[in-house]
C-alpha cells in the first residue's frame, strides 16, 4: 500500500519543481522582453536624435552655403544658429549647433585659412579650400547628448590654371598641329576630332557633360559643304594614356554652387543675367546680387577709364577706386595714352564747289563685316603713368560709354605698344571687344621678326633681360593682331593683310559665337572650336602666332557678333601655343575663380 503512496508524492515533486521552472523561465523571459523593449525604445531615440542632428547640419550648409557666396568666410557669420525644430527632439543646452572656421590645423579660428592643394574629386585642378566644422549637439531622455560633426568645405579654383576652360561645348575640329600641355575642360560636351597626329593632348582632361571623339555636329555641317561627307577624320593623341588623362567630373561653377541661385532671366534685373555681367558695370537701377558684385572686374580695378563721345575727341573720365587715387599729373598722362578714331570708308564730299576725298579710318572688322570705332591705349604710355602710382592693384576696367543707335558703329578698345607691362602685371577688362596689335609681355621692342617659342620653350617666348608678367584681357570678345598689321588695309582684300610673327603672353577670358542648329533650309554654323577662340583678321598662313596663357569662355559675345568662318576674313596661323605655368603660382590680377562646395568627413561623438 505504501509505494503506491510513495510513486503519487515523487508524482507530485516533480509537478512542483517544473511549476517553479517555468515560473521561472516566465521571470526570466518577462523581465528580458522589459530590457528588450527599454533598449528597442532607446534605440529608436538614439535614431530619432541622430537623424535630428543630420538635419540640423544640413540647415547649417544650406545657411553656410548661402552666406559663403558672399564673401563671409569668418566664424563670426555662423554664430547663434538656431537649429530647426524636430517633434520629440531636444537640443543640448548650450551650443546646440555651432560652425567654426578652422586653420590648416583644424583647430578652429576667427577667419577659415585657405590651404592650397588638390580639389576633391577634380582630377589635375588645384584649389585654396577653407574648412568649417559643423557640430550638432542633440540631448536624449537620460541626459547624454548625441553630437554630430561634418566639415564643409570652400574652394577657390583659379581658371587660369588651365589652357582651355569652356563654360558651353568645346570643340576641335581639324585644327593645325597643336600641343595642348595645360588643363582641358569643358562644363559642356567635348568634340574632339583632327587630322592625323594634328592634335596632341599632354595634360588632365575634365569634362562634365560628355566627351566624344567626333566632328560636332556643327562641324559636321561645315565639313559636308567643304569637305564631302566621307571625311571621317583621326581622334587625339594622348600623350600618357587616354584612361588616365580623361575624367567626368561635376561641373566647375564661376559663381559657385548652381547658376540658377545666382542668375535670373525672368525678372526686371538686368544685374543677374549671365556670366557677361563679370565684365558690364551694374545698372544702377536695380540691386547687385553680392555674388556677381564681387566678382565684376570694374568693381576689382582700381582704375576705371570712361570714353564717351562720337568724336576723335571724347570725354575722357579717369576714376580710382579701392586705395587709388590719381593725381591730376597722372590723369593728364592717362588720358594722352589714349586716342579715339571713327571708323568709315573712303568718301567724298564738297566744301562749296570743291570736292574733297576723306580718306578711310579706323578699322574695318571682316569677321563683322563692319567698320568699328577704336579708342587705342598706347601701353607704352601708360605703363609710365601708373608704375608708380599709390594703390594701383595692376587690374584696369577701360569702356567706351557713347550711346549707339541703330547702325552706328560698334565701340572697341586696341591695346597698342605692350611689350612691356608694369611690374606685377596687368589685366585689362572692358564690356567692349578689345583688339590685341602686336608682340604682347614680350619685352621686345621694335617687334621680333623671329618664330616665338620654336621648340615650345616658353622661356623663348620673351626677350632676354625682360621678365614675363602676370597678364590678362577680359573682354566681349578678343582679336589677335599682328606685328605687320594696318589700319588702311584693314577694308582690303587678304592678300593686302598678310601677318608677321607675332607672340602674346597672356590669359584670355572672352565671349565666343556658339555652334548653332540648322533652322529651315539654313545650314548649321561651326563656332570655330577652340583653336580658333581668339579672333584673327590676317593672313597667317606660313606665320607663327606664338601665345603663352590660359585660354577661358565663359558667355556668348554681344557686341561682336559675327560668325566664324576664314574666306577672306583670315588664314589659319602656325600655332604654338602653351600655357603658362607661372600662373599655377601667380595668376593675372583680379583673376576669375571657380568655387567648388563639398560636404567633407562625417562623425559621431
């Protein structure tokens, strides 16, 4: 009878040691799903913190961004943000949202310290990057604070650092032998196409849109009508190789960030149009964005020279701005530096009974197919009025003001006599056309009557004794002149316009005639590409044009608007053409920048 009994107690020892095994395992699992759940709740304010700390950084950029672009680079612009509000998020208490400028230490400092080197992201461009930190500071439930850094970064790019730098399409199409040894870039596509081994490219090559190694389809036009449809053409040759010179990059932006936050065709401001307003004074009648304002070279000159008047004796008007002031010694020198002449053909006409013969003036632009007004600046003579002239920053803005109506002449400036520049070097900016006549920051005088730099040695391209100076034109459009050129054989035939070596040694930034579509039964037109973006009127054929510079397009010329094409408006030069490597080290004066924006390094803390 008793082991029955003792089976039902072990029976009922076992029932209660499993009862107590899963009240347990039941603890065990409620009281883990509680820490579970607390760590899952946790996690998500972790989350919810972190993603507010990234936005609050975004609002920081987009307000650094903005302020940048006006030229605020020290700490100060950024201080006392408020960061935006997020439901359920808190920000610490003190500095909850900070941006600094930092040194070449990253330690931070009152103004960002440009550090020169390589941009991001751009192969062969080198840039003066500022860096911010922007630290988001974000409080969770238990006190501890979230904090998120990034570094945003400012860089100026010079555009002289390269040869060729197009804001629209570049194009080569055949061009005589060329070595390209300087930076290609175009913002655009790229068309690239030439004879054989006529196109040899040494240096990086970026572009944004595309690259294709094809006649352009403007070109294409061209070639049908000149050449017959069959010409197919050869592709550059790349002098390392092709896969490590050619890149697809974001575009280089002038104005930095987006041209659609900088400019605005649709509204009554005639001051945020286009790229063109770099070199048109600002319309007083309405505001000047600070982004355009400070990059307008009449704002950058410290001499301004005004020319208003349909006569050989206009109204000159001498201004200095930003620490020069001229005296009127100077400005009696400035002013006999210069002369006015009216364009016109031959004509006759009668005093009384008497016929007399006016002979032709000024010059007559084939390209145009028009006779211009001149106001010529002897360089000679000016260099000796500003060498020395207190606050003189070496940039001039020289305009012909006179007022035009329907048919009147266009207005142009000619740079004459400059062999020599000031010490520092030049740059000359004008809203007009500008001529170039003759050897250019050569230090001959009388003109050289030798080959430039034959054996592609810029040192060959000065006279001994003269240092080659910084120097730029920035104009609506610029013209190449010769050594052998005259004003009296400018209405004649090529034949009478045939070119003597000639060498220049500056940067160019100027407006250009784009390629256009064919519409109806009119043909396409080909801009000229490239090689022909500095303008020629002489027959060069036989002849070196020697040029050492930086090559830039920024807009589409509209004073000068005639079409590319050769006829008898020019023959094609000998070119040697380099860039030139002091402006790596020290550009023009006034030189135009770039600005890339980047969002640098992300972290936690």
């Amino acid at each position: 009878m008793k082991q029955p009994h003792s089976r039902s107690g072990n029976v009922l020892l076992v029932t209660v040691g499993l009862l107590a095994m899963v009240c347990t395992f039941a603890g065990i699992a409620f009281n883990t799903s509680g820490h579970t759940a607390q760590g899952t709740a946790r996690s998500r304010d972790f989350a919810a913190a972190q993603a507010a700390a990234e936005g609050a950084l975004e609002y920081a950029y987009a307000i650094w961004k903005q302020r940048i672009g006006t030229g605020k680079f020290a700490s100060e612009a950024y201080q006392n943000l408020t960061p935006p509000t997020f439901p359920g998020v808190t920000y610490a208490d003190e500095e909850p949202l900070t941006l600094l400028a930092l040194d070449a230490y990253g330690v931070a400092t009152t103004t960002g310290v440009p550090i020169t080197g390589r941009v991001p992201g751009y192969v062969g461009w080198s840039g003066r990057t500022r860096n911010y930190a922007a630290i988001a500071r974000v409080k969770l439930d238990d006190g501890s604070i979230i904090g998120v850094r990034r570094l945003f970064q400012y860089t100026e790019v010079p555009l002289f650092q390269s040869m060729f730098f197009f804001q629209h399409d570049l194009e080569f199409y055949r061009p005589a032998t060329m070595v390209v040894n300087g930076l290609m870039h175009s913002n655009g596509t790229m068309y690239i196409r030439g004879d054989e081994n006529s196109l040899t490219i040494q240096g990086n090559v970026t572009h944004h849109e595309g690259y294709q190694e094809v006649e352009s389809p403007w070109a294409k036009y061209w070639t049908d009508g000149y050449m017959g449809k069959n010409w197919e053409g050869f592709p550059p040759v790349y002098e390392i190789k092709k896969e490590a010179q050619l890149n697809q990059v974001p575009a280089i932006q002038p104005m930095g960030g987006k041209p659609e936050e900088v400019f605005k065709t649709n509204d009554a401001s005639t001051n945020n149009d286009g790229y063109r307003e770099l070199i048109e004074p600002r319309d007083p009648r309405y505001p000047d964005p600070e982004a355009i304002a400070s990059r307008r070279l009449i704002n950058k000159a410290s001499l301004i020279i005004e020319v208003n008047g349909d006569s050989a004796s206009p109204t000159i008007t001498v201004n200095g701005q930003g620490g020069a002031s001229p005296d009127s010694t100077t400005v009696s020198k400035i002013r006999n530096s210069l002369s006015k002449t009216l364009g016109h053909a031959e004509y006759t006409y009668y005093e009384g009974n008497k016929k007399k013969t006016m002979p032709a003036s000024g010059i007559y632009d084939t390209r145009e197919s028009a006779w211009v007004d001149v106001t010529t600046l002897d360089m000679a003579k000016f260099k000796s009025a500003v060498e020395n002239l207190p606050g003189f920053n070496n940039v001039v803005y020289i305009h012909d003001t006179t007022s035009r109506n329907s048919g009147d002449n266009v207005k142009t400036v000619r740079l004459l006599n400059g062999h020599s520049l000031p010490s520092g070097g030049l740059t000359i900016a004008s809203e007009n056309p500008v001529y170039v006549q003759g050897d250019y920051n050569t230090g001959v005088n009388p003109p050289s009557s030798t080959k430039g730099n034959k054996n592609n040695d810029p040192s060959e391209a000065v006279a001994a004794g003269y240092t080659r100076q910084p120097a730029a034109i920035i104009a609506d459009a610029v013209m190449l002149l010769s050594n052998n050129w005259k004003d009296t054989n400018s209405s004649k035939a090529l034949s009478s316009r045939v070119a003597k070596h000639t060498t220049y040694n500056m940067a160019i930034l100027a407006g250009f005639m784009p390629s256009t579509d064919p519409v109806g039964n009119k043909p396409g037109s080909y801009s000229g590409g490239a090689n022909n973006f500095p303008r020629f009127l002489e027959q060069w054929q036989n002849v070196y044009c020697t040029y050492l510079g930086s090559m830039v397009e920024l807009f589409e010329s509209e004073m000068f608007r005639g079409r590319w094409n050769t006829g008898n408006i020019y023959g094609a030069p000998l070119r040697r053409w380099n860039f030139d490597n002091l402006f790596l080290t020290t550009p023009p004066p006034g030189s135009v920048e770039a600005v890339v924006l980047n969002r640098g390094p992300w972290s936690r803390f």
